[in-house]
C-alpha cells in the first residue's frame, strides 16, 4: 500500500507534534509499517515547501534535516521545456522550465471542490503517484473527503489513526 503523507502528517511526525496524542501514536505505527514494509509512505516536495514557511528556526531546521527520511513522489513537477540565458561571461546555460501542476484537469476540479492551491497540489500528487491513502488531519480535507474521494476514487482519505486500525485489522502484506 502506498501511503502519501501530506505536511500536517509528514511533518508531525518529525516533531512529534500532532494532536489528540492518539493521533501523535497512530503516526509512530505508520512508520513501524513501513519500517517493516507493510506500506510504502511518501510526501513530495509541497510539503518541504510548506516546512520552509515555518517560523520557529529550530523547528524549520529539524524538519529539513528531516527531507531524506521520507521518499519524495517522483510525479510532482513537470518539465515543460528549456530557455537559453546569456550569463555576464557570455556564455550560455540552458534553465528547465518547470511547473508543480502535473494533472491541470485534476488541479482545477480540486480548487473547485474548495481546496486552496497547495492543498490541491498534494491530493493531485498523491492521485498522480498512484497512491492508495492520504494520510491527513488537516479539516480542508476531512471535511470535503466525500466530494474528494468521488473525484479521485482510487485514493482515501485518512486520518492517521484510521490508516493505524486498517492496518492493525489486514493480514499481513508487502509494501508498495
């Protein structure tokens, strides 16, 4: 099962933050199953950008020393060309033109819903990347779960203490 943890999640579990405390437990057992290789979990880089917004510096320095504890979705930019740029030596370096909207389609359907951009880009990323749960306690989800999950039915929408009992209540399986 492939699990995607947006920033409330990804980053809870760095801090160790979350709130209610059964929520803060629910994350330490979605980190046991992937240890174990029950799930695959997954963010993408929405969330470091997010991360970065944080104000306390301790806090922002933690979560970046975190990055490369969890795997990055590889579908979350698009490489839409490249330009050419003349450098004061008069040389020339060729700069990728880059979006973060891999599904405009999906993107549009999601701010529609009610979701603000980055929120969007995270459920987008998750749809994108073939993810089977989206692990949140952020209530612009959870709030519109029914309308999100109609529109991208293969993904549900979790909070980490749902993910912990689907688990707790699965025979055992690989991760994906």
């Amino acid at each position: 099962m492939r699990v995607y943890l947006d920033n409330v999640a990804a980053s809870g579990r760095v801090v160790g933050d979350l709130a209610p405390a059964a929520e803060m437990e629910a994350v330490r057992e979605i980190e046991r199953a992937h240890s174990t290789g029950t799930i695959k979990r997954v963010t993408s880089r929405e969330s470091w950008r997010e991360q970065e917004r944080t104000e306390d510096p301790v806090k922002r320095a933690k979560l970046e020393a975190a990055r490369g504890e969890v795997s990055v979705v590889a579908t979350d930019h698009v490489v839409l060309g490249f330009s050419n740029l003349s450098t004061p030596q008069g040389t020339t370096a060729v700069n990728p033109m880059v979006t973060d909207i891999v599904d405009e389609a999906l993107f549009n359907d999601l701010k529609s819903i009610g979701l603000h951009d980055s929120d969007a880009r995270h459920l987008m990323y998750a749809v994108a990347n073939a993810c089977d749960r989206f692990v949140t306690l952020d209530p612009h989800f959870l709030d519109r779960r029914a309308a999100l999950e109609a529109r991208c039915p293969s993904l549900r929408i979790v909070r980490p203490s749902e993910l912990a009992a689907e688990l707790r209540s699965a025979p055992a399986q690989g991760g994906g």
